[in-house]
C-alpha cells in the first residue's frame, strides 16, 4: 500500500506534452490577437504628436504674422508679415517697438516630425512649407503653412502630408 502512494505522487509532478503544447498555442493566439491593437495604439500616438505639433507651430507662425502686423516686428514693403523660415519662429527677431531690443520668440524648439524616417535631417527639413504665394518645400520665401513630408496613411486613410 506505500508503494502505491508514491508511484501516485510521482505521477502528478509535472505537465504532459500535450498539456504544454495547448498552453503554448493559447498564448500564441493571445499574442497574436494583441499584436495589431499594439501597433495601432503606437500609430495612434504618433498621429496624435503630429496633430499638437503641427497645432503649436501653426500657432507660431500666426503669432509672428500678428505681430508683425501690429508693427512688433519690421517688414520690408514687399513682405507678406510671415516668417522667413522656421528657424526665426524659434531664434526669435527683434521687437521693433521696445527700446531695449529684446527678441521675440515664437517657438522653444522646432519639433520633429514624429514621422520622419531619415534621422540625420534636422527638424526644421522633416517639414514641408508652403509660402503664402503657394510655393512649397526649398523654393518658397516664407513660412504661411507646414505640413509632414510624410505620404504615409493615417489611421483615418488620409495622407500626414495633407493633415
């Protein structure tokens, strides 16, 4: 009768194959199933930098363009009141109108465009700028609009570089 209790107890010590293999295929389609929501979760806050970005910068370039109405920074006759470049929204220009010359800055940094692939552009050329007399990208004179360089799909399937 002792014999018989140990050989019962050794025999419940570890899992069959067959049990390990039906766990191991159980966690393959769990990981399976949460895979894709992984990467869409990933592309949703990407998409989501992108949008607050392109908000804050646009933001920017308005402000540089009402204080250049407003006489805050000088303007050539010819000149539209936008900024020259994205550099001058973070370098700041001079205020015309203060006696001490302090600059006004629009921008702390030129973000990155969170969908820029070559990392050894800088930020300023992940974007693409369209001037006020509708010219884009190297030959445009100054800074009306920006968008991502980016002809990816979105999650909504509209292209980052029309968002």
């Amino acid at each position: 009768m002792m014999l018989y209790l140990r050989h019962q107890s050794q025999r419940h010590q570890g899992f069959t194959l067959v049990e390990l293999l039906v766990a191991l295929a159980l966690l393959a389609l769990l990981v399976s199933a949460a895979t894709p929501m992984v990467q869409i979760n990933a592309k949703r806050q990407k998409e989501q930098e992108l949008r607050r970005m392109l908000w804050q910068m646009r933001d920017a370039i308005d402000a540089y363009k009402q204080a250049a109405d407003d006489g805050l920074i000088k303007k050539n006759q010819n000149d539209n009141g936008y900024p020259p470049t994205l550099r001058a929204l973070a370098n700041g220009v001079e205020n015309s109108q203060d006696p001490a010359k302090k600059k006004l800055v629009f921008l702390r940094r030129i973000p990155r465009d969170p969908f820029a692939e070559n990392p050894e552009i800088s930020n300023e050329e992940t974007w693409l700028v369209r001037a006020y007399d509708g010219t884009q990208g190297e030959l445009a004179t100054d800074v009306y609009d920006i968008s991502s360089r980016s002809t990816q799909l979105g999650i909504n399937q509209q292209p980052y570089n029309t968002w």
